[in-house]
C-alpha cells in the first residue's frame, strides 16, 4: 500500500472537512439535501424556459423532472461520496500499520503486538496452549561499537526476520525496542513443543554477514489458567534473566 494513495482531490478535500464537522450520516443528509434542493431549481428552471412561467400545466411533466434529475445527480453524489468513503479506509489501514509496526524491523512494535496477543489470548480455547518468549540479543552493544550502526541494524534486522520465519502463521513477533524481541504463538501443545524447539535451534545463532554472528538470549513461558499477557511476559523475562545470568557465571 502506497502512502500517496492518501493524497485527495480539492473536491474530496472539501468532502473530507465536511465528514469532519457532520459525520457520515451529516454528510448524506447534506447530499440528499443538495440533490433535492438541485431538482427543484432545476424543475423550476427548466418549466420557465419552456412554458414562460412558473405554473406546471401536466402532472406528467412535473413528476418526469422530479424523477429525471434526481437519477442524474445521485450517481454523481454517490461516486464522490464512494471515492471519499474507500479514501477513508485507505488512511485507517495506513494510519494502523504506522502506529503498530517498528520501522526498522518490519516487525510488530509494542502497540501492535499487546494488540495482537490480547486478541489471541481471547480467542483461546481448552485445545491450544499459547506460548510468550523475551529475546535479547547478547553482546549486542559491542557490535555497534565495532562495526557500526548500520551492522547493528542489519542484526537486529536480521534476528527479526528469523524470528518472524520461525514463530510463522503461529503468531506474532514483536520488537519492545531496542534489541529486546518478543512473541507469541497458539497452537495445539505438540505443535507449540516442536516451535519451542525450533526457536531455540534457529535463533540462538543469527548470521549477520560473513564477518558477524551474533548470539540471542531466549526466555520462554507457557500462558497459565486467568494470566494476563503481562504476567506470562514477566515471567517470561524472568526465564530469560536467569539463562543471562548463568551465562555470566559459565563465562566467569
């Protein structure tokens, strides 16, 4: 979806500041006010021209202008009115994914993943477990210190899109900020044992380039019984202070 898709006509601009100030059943009533409004200065018009007064003689007559021009002008109004109303959905669905989306990554920012999970989690049933991880990649302060910020956005970019290929149509990844990663993922509980597996083998080690490997840190937690999103991302996180911590102890 192309941003410039939101750019508007002056005639749309207008019906865009009048949706603003009435709402869309002001802006029908507007329309279905000018329309008849239209047809009968026009009824009026088009009779002094051809009878020389104002006086409708037929009955006939009166009701094929009524008829006539309302049918001409209403297409007109309604495609202005349609152009306006797909303008509209076009800048909700842009507006949605600016606000829910982290520009580096591609990945769901903070807002678009509590978002998607507090979905999820609602739509659970007794059949499918939901599974939250913390990720945090190690070191990663280092890597920007010695080759730079644009290696380190690669790796965070990098680290996401696996990520995102490894947790699939199971869920959502989600970036807090910085190089702090989440996600969720439902599914049935063997599927989500093969998944836990897999996100452990597949994202502890991420290739950068040929020079950079970068290792992550992953902390994982099954959603208990009336947890909230941020209980199990606590405790998530909690898993993954934990396996840090031992790291550091090994490494010392």
């Amino acid at each position: 979806m192309n941003d410039s898709m939101l750019e508007l006509s002056q005639l749309e601009n207008q019906l865009m500041q009048l949706y603003k100030r009435y709402g869309p059943i002001g802006l029908i009533s507007l329309a279905t006010l000018f329309s008849v409004f239209s047809t009968v200065v026009l009824v009026f018009l088009i009779t002094f021209v051809t009878h020389g007064n104002l006086q409708f003689n037929f009955l006939a007559e009166y009701v094929y202008y009524v008829v006539l021009i309302p049918a001409l002008i209403a297409p007109l109004v309604t495609f202005f009115l349609t152009r306006l109303l797909a303008q509209l959905d076009i800048a909700f669905e842009v507006v949605t994914r600016l606000s829910t989306t982290d520009p580096l990554t591609g990945s769901s920012n903070r807002r678009g993943f509590y978002s998607a999970a507090a979905k999820a989690m609602h739509e659970l049933d007794n059949s499918t477990v939901c599974m939250v991880g913390m990720i945090d990649l190690d070191d990663f302060k280092n890597i920007n210190d010695t080759y730079g910020h644009r290696i380190g956005d690669n790796a965070l970019t990098a680290i996401a899109s696996q990520l995102e290929t490894t947790v699939g149509e199971y869920g959502v990844v989600g970036r807090l900020g910085g190089d702090e990663f989440t996600f969720f993922a439902v599914g049935l509980p063997e599927n989500i044992d093969a998944l836990r597996a897999a996100i452990n083998n597949q994202c502890s080690q991420i290739r950068v380039n040929s020079e950079v490997e970068l290792s992550s840190s992953i902390g994982i937690a099954l959603l208990r019984k009336n947890e909230s999103i941020d209980d199990v991302m606590a405790r998530a996180d909690s898993a993954l202070y934990d396996i840090k911590k031992s790291r550091t102890l090994k490494a010392a």
